[in-house]
C-alpha cells in the first residue's frame, strides 16, 4: 500500500500503523490511500517427492530432496513441495526467512487418522531461535517419535515472525503436543490440529490465531502458557476458533489459559468467536499461587454438548469478562464458575440451565439472560 502515488514508496507491513504512543502535540502519520497485488513466482514442474527452490532473484531450481533444497537455500527463498509424505526425521531449520509452500491444505480423516491428500512432513521439525519462517498448506505428523511434529523452542522474547497458513497437525495420542510454539510475533491462519494432547501450545507474546479448528486434544485443545522458564504469556488475538471434542467420549477441556508457576504470568488475552462442542469446558482460566493472570476478555463464545462446567475460572486472575457467551445442554456442573477470581464480570451471557443452575461464585456484573 501506499499513500501517495506519485511518492513511489510501497509498504508491505502495517508497521507504521501500529503501537503509536500518545504524546501531547500532533503527530502525522501515512495511511493506506492505494493498494497494489504483489506477484510471486509460480511453481512448475516439481518432481514426485523433491522440491522446488525459487530464489529471491525469480531463478527456479529442481532439487531431488526437501533437504537438498533447503541445504541450496538462502534468505528470502520459496521452496515448493509436491503433495504425498516426505520424511524428514529430525528437520532442524536454522535459515532464516524462507517460506515452504505445499500444493493445497491438507486433507486429514479425524477417524482414520491419516491424510487423504496434500503435502506432509513425518518426523519433528525443530525451531530454536529462527526467525522469518512461513509455512503454507503443509502437514505436520510424527508417527515414530511420538513427539511434537512441530516444536518452536526458546523464550518468549525471542523473534520469531514465524506465520503458518493452512497447515495440519497430526498427533497419534501420545505426543505432548501436536504443536509448541514459544517465543514472540506467531500467526496462524486457517490450520487445524487433530488428536494430540495438547492439541496446540503456544508459550509466546504477540500471538494472533485467526480461523482455527481443534479435534480431540486429550487435554486441551489450545493452551495460553506463561511459565518462569519462558517467560510471560501476553497480547493474544483469537478470532473465529473451534474446537470440538469426539462423539460419546469424554472431552478434554477447550482453551486452557495458564500461568504455571509463582511469578509466572498471562495477560491481555482477546478471544472472539469461540465455538466448542463436546469438551470438558469451552475456557479454562488458571492461574497457579503467586503468578499474575489479569485483562481476560471473552466475546462471541458458545458451548454446546459440555461434560462438565462450561466457563471456569480458578481462583487468582482479576479483570475478566465474558460477554454474549452462550451455555447450551451441558450434561453436569455450573454454566459460569467461578471459584474466587476478581473483578470478573458476564455481560448479556445466557444458559440454557435453570436459575438456580447457571452461575456459582462471584461476579462484578452478573447478567445472564438479560437479567441481574
């Protein structure tokens, strides 16, 4: 985008428009006025079970291997993929800024658990400190190890510019989690995570989900992570979630958010546009002794089917909201619990529970269908 036309200066970021501090005089700033389509290389000719590395300078290179071309690549390259299963063992990635590119999304059979199409990785990939990394309609699964098919280690401070679209985790049951993300700027886009523990585990700051489905986490679906050896979790955007939990089985719970230890803490979290179904509780809120769990907002939730309480807050965490939450058909427990958390408010929630049956503990502002 640009601003002006005739300045000849284009922007492919909305750095300028983000993280402005006030300040008492004026301050001028450019805005979007024009945009324009960036154009990348096409990929052809991919040969079965190799990889095409496209160059910064538009070169197209035929390599045999996924691991020659990474081994070929430089910052900045697009290497494509052919659909079926590479396997890659343990795939340490050290280069900085490149993009793999698969042929479309995944396709994964939940019940089968196996992929019916697409490109995909066996064995873990590995991330330590690595930043600019993209990953585009690839599928993750450890069938051997039974470890994390994708695991992004370090701090939470940490750059990691690291963005993932369209991409699919697979566990076998047994692995910790399907996906670990830890360190600071992580986004994901449409992907999907089936039938790992934790399902996808994010221990970073910065983090925007947009557009993510979760099946049959044994213990969680998503996990929101601060821990003293990490780091603090915080300023999280979760938009259009769902997460979903197997028929006539007990659930795990939905998003869990956690401050695991003293001095540990999780903060400024956004979810919007919840949808769980068949899931021990749609949100989990834990702080542990001594950490710090504040500024929660919930919008837009809904939980169906739910084996136990639907939104809980353990005691510890202050300034959380919950508005235009729904609670539908849950077989035991509480719609809204809270077991002494403060300055926690519902705003125009709904249960489908009796009266009597819908909330437990305290609430700054209880208005649960349309009444205080």
């Amino acid at each position: 985008w640009t601003p002006d036309l005739s300045s000849g200066t284009w922007y492919d970021s909305w750095n300028l428009l983000q993280d402005m501090a006030p300040s008492a005089g004026q301050r001028q700033q450019p805005i979007p006025m024009y945009y324009r389509v960036i154009g990348r290389p096409v990929a052809t000719n991919i040969p079965a079970g190799g990889a095409l590395l496209v160059a910064t300078s538009g070169t197209q290179t035929l390599y045999a291997s996924l691991s020659n071309a990474y081994a070929a690549a430089t910052a900045g390259d697009f290497i494509f993929l052919s659909g079926g299963a590479y396997t890659i063992g343990s795939f340490p990635i050290e280069k900085p800024d490149l993009t793999f590119v698969g042929i479309h999304p995944p396709a994964y059979d939940a019940t089968g658990r196996v992929f019916r199409s697409g490109t995909r990785w066996q064995g873990r990939v590995t991330i330590n400190t690595t930043p600019g990394l993209r990953f585009l309609n690839i599928g993750f699964e450890d069938p051997v190890e039974g470890g994390d098919p994708f695991l992004c280690s370090g701090t939470s401070t940490n750059e990691r510019r690291l963005y993932l679209y369209g991409c699919v985790f697979a566990g076998n049951g047994s692995n910790p989690h399907n996906a670990e993300f830890v360190g600071r700027d992580v986004q994901l886009d449409s992907c999907k995570s089936y039938n790992g523990r934790h399902n996808l585990a994010f221990k970073t700051t910065d983090l925007v989900l947009n557009h993510i489905y979760s099946y049959n986490g044994s213990l969680s679906g998503i996990i929101l992570k601060g821990s003293t050896n990490v780091g603090d979790f915080a300023n999280a955007h979760l938009n259009d979630i769902t997460l979903e939990g197997p028929p006539g089985a007990l659930g795990a719970k939905g998003i869990q958010i956690e401050a695991f230890d003293a001095g540990s803490g999780a903060s400024h979290i956004r979810i919007n546009r919840l949808r769980a179904r068949r899931v021990n509780c749609a949100v989990y809120i834990w702080p542990h002794a001594g950490s710090d769990v504040n500024d929660i907002h919930v919008s837009d939730a809904e939980s169906r089917d739910c084996y136990g309480e639907d939104f809980i807050l353990q005691a510890g965490a202050t300034n959380v909201t919950f508005m235009d939450c729904r609670a539908y058909n849950n077989q035991v427990g509480k719609s809204f619990v809270n077991f002494g958390s403060a300055e926690v408010r519902l705003l125009q929630c709904t249960s489908s529970k009796p009266a009597g049956q819908r909330t437990f503990g305290l609430y700054k502002i209880a208005q649960v269908n349309g009444s205080l």
